[in-house]
C-alpha cells in the first residue's frame, strides 16, 4: 500500500497514501493522493476506501451511468477540487503546495455545508490565520502566518468555489467579498554585470554550478527549464526550451514549460564557450562511469553520473553561494535562481528584447 509519512514546512506531521487511478496506464498515469491523516492506519483505512470508491466510479463512467454523491461541506468541496479538477489539469508540485495550503484551514469551517459559508465567515479565517493560523516546529506553540500564505490559502479556496459554480453547487463565490490580506510588495534589483560575473566565477558545490548560471544570465530560462535541456536542444549557437524538471515528494519528473509554449533563444558567445567547457567535463564523467551512465537521457546539467539533478539542491547551492559572497538576498528574491531571470529579464527590456525570450507573458515593475 502506497501509503507514507509527510512533514509540512510547519513542523505539521502527517501521513498520506498515492495510488494510481483505475484505467491508468504507463503512457497516460494519473495519481491520486491524499493527505492530512492523523495515523498511519487511517491513512490505510482511507487508502482501501478510496480505491473502492474510484473503481466504483470508473465503472460507472464506462457504463454511461451518472455519478451520484455531491459534495456538501467545504472539506468533501476541496476533496472534489482536487480529485475531479486539480489532478487532472494542474502540475504535481501545483497539487502538492495547495494541499500544503488548505492544512491550515480550521476543522470548523470545513465542516460548514457550503451554501452556508459567508464572507464573514471566511474573513474571520483569515484573522485566525493571520494571527495563529501556524505553529512553531519544536514547541507546537501557535504563530502567525505571512499575509502571502493567507493569500495563498484564500487563493485555493477561491479556485474551489469557482468549481462549484461550475459544478452548479453555488451560484457565487464567497471568497471575492472577503477581507484577504493583501502581501506587502517587494522591489526585485537585477545584479549588475560585474555581480553577475563575480557570482558565476566563485560558484563552487554542485561540479556544473558554473556552467548553469552562464546559461542562466543568457537565457532567463527558469530553474526547470534549465535542468531539463538536452543537448539535442541546442542548435547551431541556439538553445530550444520546450520543457521543465519539477520536484515533489513522489519524485522528479518531466513536464510542459509553465505556460505550455516552446521558445528559441540565441545564444551569447560566453554561453557557447561556457557549455564547450561543460561539455567536455562531462566527457570526462561519461569515460568514468562507462556503461553506467545515464546516456539515454542526455541532460547538460546532471549529477556526476547523469541523472537528473534536483531543483531545489540547485537552489541551495545558489542560496549558499549569495550568503558566501555577502550578496543582499533583495537583488536576487529569495536567494534562489530567479535572481539571475530577473537580471536577463532587466537587460532583455533595456535592449527591446522581446519579452517573451523569458516565457513570460507581462512584465510588471514596482
């Protein structure tokens, strides 16, 4: 049985279960999962019944028979969002974080049937949540959550009650006339040239750091699009982003770029040289490992022995190599690499470069 153990950035301890649904193949697999049990055997209680419960329904659906239970509270609603609209439609690590995000809901509220629930209702959520929706990780004690997390939270709750007007359960959406918090904006400042050059230099931890944030500050590209090239990828001095490497708690895998569009970019010659560089050092590691590498993949940045490299390691080397050079965490947000995308989008605008070299639709500063 598909079931483990989860801890949530809140210090929160739970167990949850994976399986596949009824129908799912190797080419088309769809999973389902839950989470929020306080035991290991109610998670496998809940397991057996929901296996029961899809199969039911795959048969009902192949015999042309409607399916008949509807929600009625707003937990059996986020329950229904996410089997019948989030699994099917959103990214693994979109479905991992707004589960994470609807924990913090009190029990209380999500026992309301859902005609019942009022804006009041959920504005005093908010309130609580503010003020003790979270709870240290050693103490257990209560603490207040940021005004990005309420927002989040609201923000999932809102895409819920959207499916039930859709579903035909209610005919408006609470949340819109609720009091969310609004999240203090942050002024992004794009590393100078210089910077840029210091931080690509000193990089150090992960064997091809170097290579990746030279194509970071030529591309823009995110972290996934980056982690997920190919060789195959770049031709004659360009580089074909048509894919992402997301991370979960399930694992690594593969998927469409976030806004689902394929993008070229031109190389600069420091990448081109960079990526020779790159290249023949992982010549070197195909040599070592011989048979044994991972050749079938045929990633530019991978471990050693060609495997995927995990997004947030990458992450953390950036975040640690910041803190070492005393760089201010404001001119890249959140340490992380959507500094470096940032800076390329900064210089892109600077020279009438056209936006969507970054795969982003608008561009907006503050």
């Amino acid at each position: 049985m598909a079931v483990y153990k989860r801890k949530y950035r809140s210090g929160k301890t739970v167990w949850c279960f994976t399986i596949d649904a009824p129908g799912s193949t190797r080419e088309n697999r769809r999973q389902i999962m839950e989470s929020g049990f306080p035991t290991k055997g109610a998670a496998e209680n809940a397991e057996a019944e929901r296996r029961i419960t899809e199969q039911k329904r795959y048969q009902l659906e192949n015999a042309g028979l409607p399916d008949v239970p509807l929600p009625k509270t707003l937990a059996e609603l986020l329950k229904d969002f996410f089997s019948e609209y989030a699994e099917r439609k959103l990214a693994r690590k979109t479905i991992e974080r707004y589960r994470e995000q609807v924990a913090y809901l009190h029990p209380d509220l999500l026992a309301m049937r859902i005609p019942l629930i009022t804006p009041l209702h959920l504005s005093k959520e908010w309130t609580r949540l503010l003020e003790s929706g979270g709870h240290y990780r050693r103490s257990k004690a209560p603490r207040a959550l940021s005004a990005k997390t309420v927002r989040n939270v609201a923000g999932v709750v809102s895409s819920a009650f959207a499916r039930a007007i859709r579903w035909g359960l209610v005919t408006s959406n609470p949340v819109a006339q609720s009091e969310a918090p609004v999240p203090r904006r942050h002024s992004g400042i794009a590393l100078t040239p210089s910077q840029q050059k210091l931080l690509i230099e000193a990089a150090t931890g992960c064997w091809c750091l170097p290579a990746f944030l030279e194509l970071s500050a030529a591309t823009g590209a995110r972290r996934g699009e980056l982690l997920a090239l190919r060789w195959s990828d770049i031709q004659d001095g360009a580089v074909l982003i048509a894919r992402s490497l997301s991370q979960t708690r399930a694992g690594l895998a593969f998927k469409d770029t976030k806004n689902r569009r394929t993008r070229t970019i031109v190389l600069p010659d420091s990448a081109v040289v960079a990526l020779n560089a790159h290249r023949a050092a992982q010549d070197a590691f195909r040599e070592q490992y011989g048979s044994a590498y991972k050749a079938d993949v045929d990633l530019i940045f991978a471990e050693s022995d060609g495997t995927p490299l995990k997004p947030d390691s990458i992450s953390a080397s950036v975040s640690a190599l910041f803190k070492r050079l005393k760089m201010p965490s404001r001119r890249a947000p959140a340490c992380t690499c959507c500094g470096t995308r940032t800076d390329r989008t900064c210089w892109h605008l600077a020279w009438n470069f056209p936006r969507s070299r970054n795969g982003w639709v608008t561009v907006r500063f503050w």
